[in-house]
C-alpha cells in the first residue's frame, strides 16, 4: 500500500509542476502583452510629438523668406545712409566743423550702429536657418 502512495504523490506533484510551469508562462505572456501595451502608447506619444516639432520647424523655415525679403529692403536704406553720412562728414571738414554739429548727424550715427547690430543678427539667424536641414 505503501509503493501505491508513494506513486500517487508522485503523480500529484508532476501534475502541481506542470500547472505552475503553465501559470509561469501565462504570466510572462501577459507581462509581454503589457510591455507591448506601453510601448506602443510611448512610441505613438513620441510620435506625434516629433511631427508637431517638425511641423514648428518647418513653419519657422519657411517664415525666414519674409525675414530675408524685409532685409533686402532694409539694406538699400542703410547703404544710402551710409552713403550721405560720408559726405556728410567730407562737407564737414571742408567746413571747418565737426560733423557732429550737423543737425540729424547723432541720431544717423545711432540708426548706423542699430543697423549694424541687425545686420550681424541677420546673418547668425540665417546661419541657423541653413543649419537646418529639413
């Protein structure tokens, strides 16, 4: 009666085995469908986020033409002013006065170096611009 009980238990056990090497796997096929889950709601999330920022991008990189179409009609007024203030300065001499005398002198002094400073932050602008390769 013993060997009987003996063989029982045994069964016992290898069936309890299998069932929990079924639930194991069980377990790890929904741990994996989770994963899955998550990882798709994240990739699509990136997804759209990267075409929105490209989209910006785009936008902004074909706004730049409106910029460089302002600054070719900005650069006609500052060579002209340039231009005037040298002869403005040449009068001046001859004269006998300094050009700051001259009324208006100062304030094309300033417009020049503001020009100046848009200048250079025309150029950094387009530099960017070119920098992005889309």
């Amino acid at each position: 009666m013993k060997t009987l009980e003996t063989i029982y238990n045994k069964l016992n056990s290898v069936e309890k085995t299998e069932l929990e090497t079924h639930k194991v796997e069980l377990g790890v096929v929904d741990d994996l469908k989770k994963e899955l889950n998550i990882y798709n709601s994240g990739r699509k999330n990136l997804d759209n986020e990267l075409n929105d920022w490209y989209e910006k991008i785009l936008k902004i990189k074909n706004e730049f033409s409106k910029i460089k179409s302002t600054y070719s009609k900005f650069e006609k007024p500052i060579k002209n002013l340039k231009s005037i203030m040298q002869k403005v300065e040449s009068t001046a001499k001859e004269l006998g006065i300094k050009p700051s005398e001259i009324k208006g002198y100062s304030d094309a002094q300033s417009a020049i170096k503001t020009s100046d400073d848009m200048v250079a932050e025309f150029f950094e602008a387009n530099r960017i611009n070119k920098s992005i390769n889309i």
